[in-house]
C-alpha cells in the first residue's frame, strides 16, 4: 500500500508540471500563430490530455475489459463537463465567444447521437463503427484548422514573442508527456486502491477511472484559470470531450469491438442505457445551450453541474 500510495504522489507531481507545461507551450503556439484560445484548447490541447484515456481505453479493450474501456470514455465525458468546466464556469463566468464555440459542440452532439443510437439499437460497437468514429475525428479536425485559419488575429504578447516556437513545441511535448505518466501513475494505483475495497469494475471505470484520466484536464482548467486563459480551460473541456467519444472510443472499438456492458440494472433495464448515457447527453447540454443561447456561462451552471456528477456517482455505487 505504501508504495501504490508513493506512485500515487508522483503520478499528481507528474500531472501539475506537465499541465503548466502544456498550458505554456499551448497557448504559446496560439499568439505565435495568432490563433483564437479556445481553438488552440478544443484541438492540441484536448488531444494532449486525452492520452491517458486512449490509452486506459484501447489496454482495457485489448485485454479483454470492455466495462473498462466503455465506462472510460463516458465517465470520462461526465467528469469533464460536471467537475472540470464547472470549476472554470464557476470561478470565470463570462462571455464566450458562440462561432469558435458551435463547432466542437456540433461535431459532439453528431458524434454522440451516432454513439447513443449504436449503444440502445445494436448493443454492440463493431469495427466500422470505430472507423466511424475516427472519421468524424478527421473531419473534425480538418474542419478547425480550416476556421482557425479565417479567425481574427489575437493581440500580440511581449512574453511570447520572446519565447520562440521550437521552445514552445518542447514545452508541449514534454508537458503531454509528463501529464500521460502521471494520468497512468494515478490510474494505475487509484485502481488497485478501489478494487481492494472490493468496487467492481464498471463502477471504478465510470468514477475511479474516469477521474484519473480526466485529472490532465482538471490540472489543465486550473493551471489555465490562473494564468489567465479561461477560454482555453473551456474549449479543452469540450473538445477533449469530443475526442473521448471519437478517438478514444474510435481507436479502442477499432481494435478490439466489444458489446455495451450488462453489469448493473436500474429500473429493470441496463444502467448504462438509463443512467450514464443520459446522464452524459444531459451535462452537455447543460454546459453548451445556455453558452450557445446567450453566449455567455453563468455561475448557475457552475452550482448545478457538480450536483449532477455527486448524485450520479451515488447512484453508481449504491447499484
């Protein structure tokens, strides 16, 4: 125990370097090409600090845990957008700009329809549905490199300009590299921990599990709230929610298919069906249309989105 408890500190020691790094380098790279925050935070950002999800994913599915890569990926999506972007709306509040917004959260309610009407129609996510998902993940990205090349300039920065861009890919690189070691530390022993305790595995992959690989985000919102980039803490929270349902669950279902878990029953169905899924739909649409409608976040959200995650964690470990 004392040494899954020293990894443990390691693995968070890990994950707050690496995220000041990778906030660094991130939003360096963003006033060197003058691009918008929340762009530079929905693409290099979220796919820097969904790593350890797509690893934790794509080992679990491999090795024959389903539970485990499929609660990963919607744990992970809950925790996100309930814990972590509430964090940021709760201390920032404000204004938010809706046309860099529209299109991650485009791509993620298309993604997530094509995810939810696989989980309730077919119970089975096969290998063309991974490539499928991984093509919405192309497309995607090709579509953000396109607007990020017709967004207005952001004002220059003095500090920036002092930093070049190959200190700034350096600092990226590392500080991904840092955050996917410590997210794996953490995970890794946070897991051992629970399953000592006797919790099964669907419960530690939606909670445990999806908490310790969402920790680069946490870290990512915090270490960007306190240098003063809270568009770039948003836009990583809903683009590396994107990536979870496309690439995370693209790479793993593409590898190794696998079936919707059966492992708990609530109202006589399958939790997963009436309880994470719906959970998953309704903390996004809670973050997003409000920001889309009036496009701003307000304080409300904030209060209301951790609500939702506590209740939903008690209800998993009471099932």
């Amino acid at each position: 125990m004392f040494i899954c408890v020293s990894l443990f500190i390691v693995g968070l020691v890990c994950l707050i370097k690496g995220g000041d790094w990778f906030v660094d380098g991130a939003t360096g790279i963003a006033r060197k090409f003058h691009l918008p925050e929340l762009l530079i935070g929905a693409t290099v950002v979220s796919i820097g600090t969904t790593l350890p999800e797509v690893m934790v994913s794509t080992t679990s599915a491999l090795t024959g845990h389903s539970e485990m890569a499929y609660g990963n990926a919607i744990g992970s999506v809950i925790c996100n957008t309930a814990l972590i972007a509430a964090i940021t709306v709760a201390i920032k509040p404000g204004k938010i700009n809706r046309e860099t917004l529209r299109t991650p959260v485009l791509f993620f309610f298309i993604a997530a329809v094509i995810y939810t009407g696989v989980a309730y129609f077919l119970g089975y996510f096969s290998r063309t549905i991974g490539f499928v998902l991984l093509g919405i993940f192309v497309v995607y990205m090709f579509t953000t490199v396109s607007q990020m090349k017709n967004s207005p300039q952001a004002p220059e920065d003095g500090d920036e300009n002092v930093r070049s861009l190959g200190v700034n890919l350096v600092l990226l690189v590392i500080g991904a590299i840092l955050i996917a070691v410590g997210a794996k530390l953490l995970v890794e022993n946070g897991t051992l921990i629970a399953q000592a305790m006797g919790v099964p595995e669907s419960v530690i992959a939606l909670t445990f599990v999806a908490l310790g690989t969402s920790l680069p985000e946490l870290v990512t919102a915090i270490t960007s709230l306190v240098k003063g980039h809270g568009a770039l803490s948003l836009g990583n929270v809903i683009g590396a929610n994107l990536f979870n349902l496309v690439l995370v669950s693209g790479v793993s279902v593409s590898l190794a298919p696998f079936s919707v878990p059966q492992s708990a029953v609530l109202f006589g169905q399958n939790a997963s069906l009436v309880l994470d899924i719906p959970v998953m739909l309704a903390v996004m649409l809670l973050l997003t249309v409000p920001a889309l409608i009036r496009g701003r976040l307000s304080r409300v959200q904030g209060v209301l989105l951790p609500v939702l995650y506590f209740a939903f964690c008690g209800i998993q470990f009471s099932l």
